[in-house]
C-alpha cells in the first residue's frame, strides 16, 4: 500500500509543475505551428492530464526497494553493464522519497547497515547525486549508483520526518 501511495502522489507531484504552467501562462488563441523540438517533447492535454512516457522515465514503484551501490569514482553512465561494477559497493536499499508540495524530490531515503533490519538506519541521498546506470541484460532494469565512499554514508545522520501538529 506504501508503494502504490508514494507512486501515486509521486505521478501527481510530477504533473503538477506543467499544469501551473498550462494554468499560469495559457497559450494565445491563435499560436504558431508547433516546431519540431516542441513536437516532440511530450505535454500535458487540456487539464494537465495526458503525459506521455518518455523510454528514460522510471516508475517510483520500481525506485523503490532498488538496491543502492556506492562507488568512490563517478560511474560511467555511457557504459552498459551487465552486473554491477566490481568497484561499487552494496550499501543499502531505496525506502521512500522525500517530496516537497511542488512535486520536486528532495531526498531519497536509503536503509543502510544493519542485518536483516536489526542496527539498521534510514539516511537521505540527495537525487541529483544518484547515477542511474542501464542494465545490459535487461532493456527495464538499471543500477543506482551514489558516488561516494562506503564510510560517508554510514557515518551520515539518521533520517527522521519533523513531528507535525
């Protein structure tokens, strides 16, 4: 149930910025032919409903629960591997996301250590700071990859969400 309610409020926040787009700048009535940069590019339809998924867009539901690896050295991202580099290190697993009211991702929520969920600990990973990395075995599939040493994130602060009123 947590998966289908953070992939669902996940899809609404990301729709949200074209709609204040649609909503705060409507097109003029008479516009000019559509160029082939914007043809392309998909849009919301009339109510911001209506996105089209691009090949490289991925579902929160398959985010989550990924396995995270840490890697000291930036992974290539232009590379195809078919099992994950002997450079990265298994680190933890993709919980939950942190989304702000605008629909932008402030955090990925990381469980690390611990065994079998005993001395484990949540901690945040910025997004921008994650390389998703295409699986070579499977055109769905794709490795996380946070460059970083292992020490940095087990030493890093536990997550905790604000106590509200």
């Amino acid at each position: 149930m947590t998966k289908f309610l953070t992939s669902t409020a996940l899809v609404a926040l990301l729709a949200v910025p074209a709609l204040a787009q649609t909503a705060a700048d409507p097109a003029p009535a008479t516009t000019a032919p559509a160029t082939a940069t914007t043809a392309t590019a998909p849009a919301a339809t009339t109510g911001g409903f209506g996105y089209m998924a691009m090949p490289t867009d991925m579902s929160a539901d398959d985010f989550i629960e990924k396995n995270l690896y840490v890697s000291e050295t930036d992974p290539d991202t232009a590379a195809t591997y078919n099992d994950a580099d002997a450079d990265w290190d298994s680190i933890g697993e993709i919980d939950d996301l942190v989304i702000s009211e605008t629909g932008e991702v402030k955090a990925v929520l990381v469980d690390i250590g611990g065994f079998l969920g005993l001395g484990e600990k949540t901690v945040s990973v910025s997004m921008d700071q994650l390389r998703m990395i295409r699986d070579g075995d499977s055109e769905d599939d794709y490795f996380i990859v946070f460059t970083a040493d292992r020490a940095a994130l087990e030493n890093a602060p536990a997550f905790e969400w604000p106590k509200r009123d």
